[in-house]
C-alpha cells in the first residue's frame, strides 16, 4: 500500500510539473492577446516584457522546449520586443541597441524555422498570417506614400516590409524593387535641390539596410559625381563594382573619375576594362581615344619647352607616339559606329598623318570632305 501511496503521490508531482510549465505558454499567450502595437507604449513593452519571461522558462524546460505552439509564441514575443523598440526609437529620437535587436531576431528567426518545418504544419499557417499580415500593412503604407510622392517615407516603409519579411527566411523581392524606385526619386529630388549632404546621408542609410542592393550605390554614385566629390565617387563604384564585376556603365565612370584624379594608369584601364565588357561601347571608345589622344598631345607640346638636344625630348616624343597610335584602335571603332562624326574624322585624319600612315590619313580625309558641316 505504501509503495503504491508514494508512485501515486509520484505521478501527482510529475503531472504539476508539467502543467505549470504548460501554464508558462498559457500565460505568455494570454498576455500577448492584450498586446497591440497602436497601443500605449509602456503598457506594451510591460506586457511583452512579462510576456518574454514566461515563454523563456517555457522554452528551457524540457517539457515544453520542443512543443510548435511555445516556438511560435516564442517567435512573436521575439519580433514584438524589436517592434516595441522600433516604436520607441521612433517616440524618443534615441538609437536602437542593435546587438540586442539582433539577439532577439536570431531568437526569433529560430523558433519561427521551427515552426515552418513542421512536417503535420500545425501552426505554420499561424506564423505566416502574423508576419504577413505584418508585412502587407506596411507596404501598402509605402505604396500610398509613393502615389502622394513622398518618396523618402515610401523608401523607408519598402525597407521595414523587407525586413519583417526576412523573419521567415523570405526575401521580399518586390519591396526591394520598390525601395530602388522609391530611394531614386527621393535623390532625385535633393540633387535638384541641390541637398548633396541630405541626399548622401538617406541613399547611405538605405544602402545600410540593403547593402547587396546594387540601384542604392549607384545611386551614391551620381550624387557624389554631382557634388564633385571624387574620392568618394570611387569608393562607391568600387563597392557597387564587387557586386556586379561585369557592369560596363561603372567601368566607364570609374574611368573618367580617375581622369578628374589625373591618375591616368588608371583611367586607361577603367576604361579598356568597360571596352572587355563590350567592344562596341559608343561612350567608352570615344572616352579612351580621347584620353590617349589628349595624353599624347601633352607630351609633344611638353617637347617645345625642353632644347631638342634634350634626352628628355626624345624620351618624350617617342611616347606622345606610342599614346597616338594607342588611341586609333578605339577611334576607329568609334568612327565605323558613328560615319558622320567630322571631329572625330578629323582627328584620326591628323594623327595618322602624324604617324606616317599616309593612304590611311587621305581615306579618313576623303571621309571628312564627303560628311556636312
């Protein structure tokens, strides 16, 4: 009797246990049905805060750790913790903590995967409704900011639909468009304004969020051409160049910053290197024959100062020459692209008359005589 007394007293004990830790997800549950983000902030962060307590001894014990319904209440207490300080950044003026966001995203990420693979699906349905429903407030707000063009707000909602998006391991493309279209006009409209300052200072913060967001360095980009800030113009082609290597249009701008620098190595390779890209870029051909054209033009006029008995002179003409001939082949190409272009006609007239190549200046001769002024 006595044995069977203390397994029944046994069983009692184990059964409590497991109950109080299934009321711990029952109250964090419960707490989170008074939760409602358009609602008083303390009050809110007080119940998720209360919330998060419960859920934490839900998800250490043993008993609950690996039930879906505690990750999934688990996963929104989580999310609502980086919501309410959201809300309160936006309230205070104040900097988000960003590794304590972090933190709770990761914790949240977690628990929302567990519960999108669960093999019965149980409550995936449950977490998708929560984020989505989330996400499409958002966006939609976004979209009404754009239709009334106000761009930097529409920017700045398309950013928090991609983000909340990405608590289920989702990556919201049609934000990511929109956040382009949004952040392009919204640069447009400072660079007309001529806010150089204020329009660096939004087109970084976006590429911040989306830093694989290639349209947003570009961006970043012309703005900094604009201002004339050359060294920075570089450091963002350079970014935007990690991102798509092959991308001629920033090859070319590369090039002719470089020529702004007087680097001029390196505006020949910028620009050989959009040239690799595509052989029959117009802007490129005409961009490098003129560069090398104007280099070699330097140097023989450096000539005339120096006495024709000079190393140096000589040293000199001999690669104005090498520059002349360097800059026919992308003339060239640009002359058999655009016919009727006499300066250009008129310069690979001049040079190959320059480097001897006489039957070739008269064609080019021809060609310019025949063309209308």
């Amino acid at each position: 009797m006595k044995k069977q007394l203390l397994l029944a007293g046994l069983s009692l004990i184990l059964s409590t246990a497991a109950f109080a830790q299934k009321k711990n997800v029952t109250d964090a549950i419960l707490l989170m049905r008074k939760y409602n983000p358009m609602g008083e902030l303390a009050a809110n962060k007080k119940t998720v805060t209360d919330a998060k307590n419960f859920i934490d001894l839900a998800a250490a014990n043993p008993e609950t750790a690996e039930d879906f319904k505690t990750h999934l209440y688990r996963a929104q207490i989580y999310y609502s913790l980086n919501e309410i300080a959201q809300l309160e950044a936006m309230s205070s003026g104040s900097a988000i903590d960003q590794a304590a966001a972090k933190a709770n995203k990761d914790v949240a990420m977690a628990s929302f995967k567990k519960v999108l693979e669960d093999p019965k699906k149980s409550w995936t349905s449950d977490a998708q409704n929560y984020i989505n429903g989330r996400v499409d407030n958002v966006f939609n707000a976004g979209i009404v900011a754009y239709n009334a063009k106000k761009y930097e707000a529409a920017a700045d909602a398309f950013i928090a639909a991609h983000e909340i998006k990405s608590y289920l391991g989702e990556d919201f493309k049609d934000a990511e468009v929109n956040t382009s279209l949004a952040a392009n006009y919204a640069v447009e409209d400072y660079l007309a304004a001529k806010k150089y300052d204020e329009a660096i200072a939004f087109a970084s913060r976006v590429s911040e969020a989306m830093p694989q967001n290639i349209d947003i360095l570009i961006s970043l980009v012309n703005i900094n051409l604009q201002k004339g800030d050359v060294a920075a113009t570089e450091k963002f082609i350079n970014k935007a160049l990690e991102l798509d290597p092959n991308n001629k249009q920033l090859y070319y701008v590369l090039g002719t910053s470089y020529m702004d620098k007087k680097e001029n190595e390196k505006a020949t390779a910028a620009l050989q290197k959009a040239l690799e890209i595509d052989p029959t870029y117009n802007e490129a051909l005409y961009q490098l024959g003129a560069h090398l054209y104007n280099l070699a033009v330097e140097k023989r006029n450096a000539t005339i100062e120096l006495d024709y008995k000079d190393p140096k002179a000589a040293q000199l003409e001999a690669e104005a020459m090498n520059l002349f001939k360097q800059a026919l082949a992308p003339l060239e190409q640009y002359a058999t692209q655009n016919p009727e272009d006499r300066a250009i006609l008129d310069i690979l007239y001049k040079t190959n008359m320059k480097l001897g190549n006489i039957e070739k200046a008269q064609e080019y001769k021809k060609r310019l005589d025949s063309t209308k002024e």
